[in-house]
C-alpha cells in the first residue's frame, strides 16, 4: 500500500472508530436509570404510604434511596464499600452485588423478586461507572414510587 492509501485508510477506518466511542458515552438517564427502575426502585424508593395498610409507612430497603443522584452517589453498602465510586466499577457495590451468584445473601435484586440484569446491561452500567459516574444532570425520578410491572419472567 502507498503511504496516502494507508493514511487514507487510518483517517477512513481508525478515525471513525475513535470518534464513535466519544459519541457513545452511556447516557445515565437513557440508558442506566431505566435498569435501576425496573430492577431497584421497588425495594429502594423513598418512604410512602402502604398502598394495602393505610396509615402504615413503607421504608426503603436497608435505608437506600436509589431516586436520585445524591443519595446514590452518598450511599454505602456492605463494609462502608460506596454504591458508585467513579472510575471504579470493580469498586463499586452496585456493581459487586448484581455479579455475586444469585444464591448469596448479598446479591442483589434477590432472586424472583424483580429482574436481573443481563450480562450486557451489567456491562453498560460497568462502563458508565468507568466513563466517570455521571449523571449528565439528571437529579431525581419525578415519579420515584412507580416502577416498571414485571411478569417474574427474566430477560435472556
Ligand atoms: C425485593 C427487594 C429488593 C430489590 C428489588 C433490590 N434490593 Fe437492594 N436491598 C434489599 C434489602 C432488604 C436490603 C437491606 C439488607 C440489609 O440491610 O441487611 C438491600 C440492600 C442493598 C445494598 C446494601 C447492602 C450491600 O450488600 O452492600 C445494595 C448495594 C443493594 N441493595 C443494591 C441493590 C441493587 C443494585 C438493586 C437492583 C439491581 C437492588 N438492590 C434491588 C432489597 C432489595
């Protein structure tokens, strides 16, 4: 190949390639809110009212808010190991639960109780965390006590 061929084919195959991993940096509120959503947000919304004992109040799970990025990105589960630490998913509890097998006690959805994530969505949230944790601006869920009807059946 001549020289311009080949810098004809870097600018034409390396370049575009480059450019199309900028671009598609994980959008929190696309694509990682949607999961939590469905997979979290029944156990860890904010505190209400029980919609079957009036009067009676229904607690997050464990204290956790998982509605908004403050208490997200202030959260810490097991051993003081914070929820989200950015850059380091591996480091990260909401990344260490959903990878621990589904038998442990600590991992989390628990089993049969809201869908697991699949092993490429576990990958997406992966590499937000990587990419840096950010929220691009999203602060909170307007509608924080709904979530998403699931039919107990889980995803392939
Ligand atoms: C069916 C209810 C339920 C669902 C759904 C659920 N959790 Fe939880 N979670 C709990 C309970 C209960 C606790 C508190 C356990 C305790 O305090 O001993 C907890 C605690 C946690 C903790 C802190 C404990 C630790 O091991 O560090 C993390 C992290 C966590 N959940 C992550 C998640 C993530 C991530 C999801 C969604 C992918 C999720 N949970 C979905 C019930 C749930």
């Amino acid at each position: 190949m001549r020289k311009n061929t080949l810098i004809a084919a870097f600018v034409g195959l390396v370049l575009p390639v480059l450019s199309t991993s900028a671009q598609d940096k994980v959008d929190f509120q696309k694509q990682v809110y949607p999961l939590i959503k469905a997979s979290c947000v029944q156990c860890h919304r904010p505190e209400h009212e029980s919609p079957d004992r009036p009067g009676r109040k229904v607690k997050p799970k464990g204290g956790y808010v998982f509605t908004n990025a403050e208490s997200l990105s202030a959260a810490e589960g097991e051993e003081g190991v914070k929820f989200i630490v950015p850059g380091k998913p591996a480091d990260s509890r909401i990344i260490q639960v959903v990878n621990l097998p589904l038998d442990d006690e600590y991992h989390y959805p628990p089993e049969g109780k809201a869908p697991q994530w699949t092993k490429a969505e576990i990958a997406l949230v992966t590499k937000w965390i990587e990419e840096g944790a950010d929220f691009g601006g999203w602060k909170e869920d307007d509608k924080p006590l709904e979530y998403p009807e699931w039919d107990g059946k889980e995803k392939e």
